[in-house]
C-alpha cells in the first residue's frame, strides 16, 4: 500500500506571496491532519480534516487554511506568506477521525525569503 | 504551556551504550504513540500503548505506559548509529474529536 505523498517536497517563496500544499493519503483513510514543524516550536497542529470537513483547528492565524476533496486528498493554503512560516510542513493520515495511529508523509519544506 | 515534556532534549552517545527517553505530563492519554523522524522526512510510527502499565518490544526499543497513563519511556538497549533521530511521543487525549499532541522531542546522536 502506497505512503502518504505530499507536493512538491521544497518550495521558496517570497513574503507577501500565498501558497499551497498538497496530499494524498493512504489509500481508505479519510483523516487528513496538518502540523508544522520549526527548530523552535517543534511539531505543532494546524488542523484535520475528515470526510471534507474541518474537525479540529490549533492555534495558527487564519491565513493558515485547509481543505479536503471527496477522494479524501487535502491542500493547505497559507497567505501573505511572512517569513517566520519557514518550516517542515507534514500531513499526516489516519484511518478514523482523531484516529490516535498517524502515517505521516515525507513533509513539505517551505522557505520564505 | 507544553503538555508532553521529553527528557532528555539531546542525547549523544557510543555505539552499544543503553539509554532511556522520557515523556511526561500532568494529563491523562488515551494512547500514546512513539515516532522517529530522520532529518528532513516525516516521522515515522514505531508503537502504541493504549493501556497503563503496559511494556511492548521491538527488538532493541523496549516502551513502558505509565500506570495512571500520564507518562511513558523508551529504553534502547547496545545502541547503534542507525538509531539516530529525533524521538517523538504523542499523546492522545480520549473524545473522539481530540487532537494528538506531540512532545518536544529527543535528538539522539549514536556514534560509531
């Protein structure tokens, strides 16, 4: 069974710039969660998403958002990009909303210069 | 305020030395999760204990539940290079909708 793939795998973008994540989960699982990760922060939750609908939200600004397809793919999007949004962005998919086992993907680096 | 604290937060030693990691908090889980993440990839599940007091083995990793379910370790034993990482648990609080919380890590350095 195929991993969690997330695209692209590095990104630079500049400040003010927007920009977009994508993955796809193991294939039969519907929950989709985002997390970022800094040397500072370490792993912090964004959100989930299960069957298309945000369940759960972390404490990020709005210019963080998410979405998630019918064939359970998700994108997150984030907005006038500062630079201290620099970091590993990584989704994680699980079988059941909240579901306490996570199969993570290789995560999207995002430089904002 | 962090909710799981990681103890040590570095850690580096010989090739075939023991060491422990430890991860604690004020709260209850549900379940607690075990991850090694290797430098730019995404964490990777190594086990799940669900029950307090509960031991489970892989080979050389050996993961301890606390009893009350508020704390847990993970013991290594004759260490090798291909164990560095970053060690992570995470906590899953019962409810259905509750997200997981993820420690603050243990880097590991194992030298050969």
């Amino acid at each position: 069974k195929a991993g969690v793939t997330q695209t692209p795998r590095y990104l630079i973008k500049t400040r003010g710039q927007q920009v977009t994540l994508s993955c796809s989960p193991i294939s039969g699982h519907r929950s989709v969660s985002w997390y970022q990760q800094t040397p500072g922060q370490g792993l912090q939750f964004l959100f989930e998403y299960f069957s298309e609908t945000q369940r759960n939200k972390g404490n990020f600004p709005g210019r963080f958002s998410g979405r998630q397809f019918s064939n359970s793919r998700s994108e997150m999007n984030v907005s006038t990009l500062e630079l201290g949004d620099s970091a590993l962005y990584l989704c994680a998919s699980s079988l059941a909303q909240g579901g306490n086992t996570q199969y993570f993907g290789p995560g999207t680096r995002l430089t904002v210069l | 305020t962090q909710l799981l604290e990681q103890s040590p937060q570095f850690l580096s030693i010989q090739e075939g030395e023991n060491l422990t990691v430890y991860c604690n908090s004020s709260s209850v889980f549900s379940s607690l999760q075990w991850y090694r993440q290797e430098p730019g990839e995404g964490p990777v599940l190594l086990v799940t204990v669900v029950t307090g007091g509960e031991v489970k083995k892989l080979k050389r990793l050996t993961f301890q539940f606390g009893d009350a379910r508020k704390d847990s370790s993970l013991h290594i034993t004759a260490a090798q290079p291909g164990d560095t990482g970053l060690y992570l648990c995470a906590g899953d609080r019962s409810g259905g909708y509750q997200k997981v919380t993820f420690g603050t890590g243990t880097k590991l350095q194992v030298i050969p």
